[in-house]
C-alpha cells in the first residue's frame, strides 16, 4: 500500500495550527459563517477540505 502522506514545512505546520486555532474557536462559539469564511482559505486540495469538513460535520 502506497504512503500517501504530505510532508509539511514549518511555515504550512505554523499555518495549519493557526487555522486550527481558528476552528477551534469559531466552533466553540458555534459561529459557522466564521468556519465557513476559514475553510475558504485553506489552499489544499478539494480531497482534503472533504475530510475537514466531515470531521466538523462529525
């Protein structure tokens, strides 16, 4: 079975746990138009944003 992982570099680890903070916060507010505009901007590919978005609609 091919390892499909992305390696990250410091700066889009840096980027990626300042978003997660973001979601974070947004869902314990329960501000979805807040999530919304955060996924937007997240440039990975449509795969990806798939598995973020079932995990918050999980």
């Amino acid at each position: 079975m091919k390892n499909n992982l992305y390696k990250f570099t410091n700066e889009e680890l840096k980027h990626i746990n300042d978003l997660s903070c973001e979601i974070k916060n947004a869902m314990n507010n329960s501000d979805k138009g807040q999530i919304v505009k955060i996924l937007t901007r997240i440039q990975i590919d449509d795969d990806k944003i798939q598995k973020v978005l079932l995990k918050i609609d999980a």
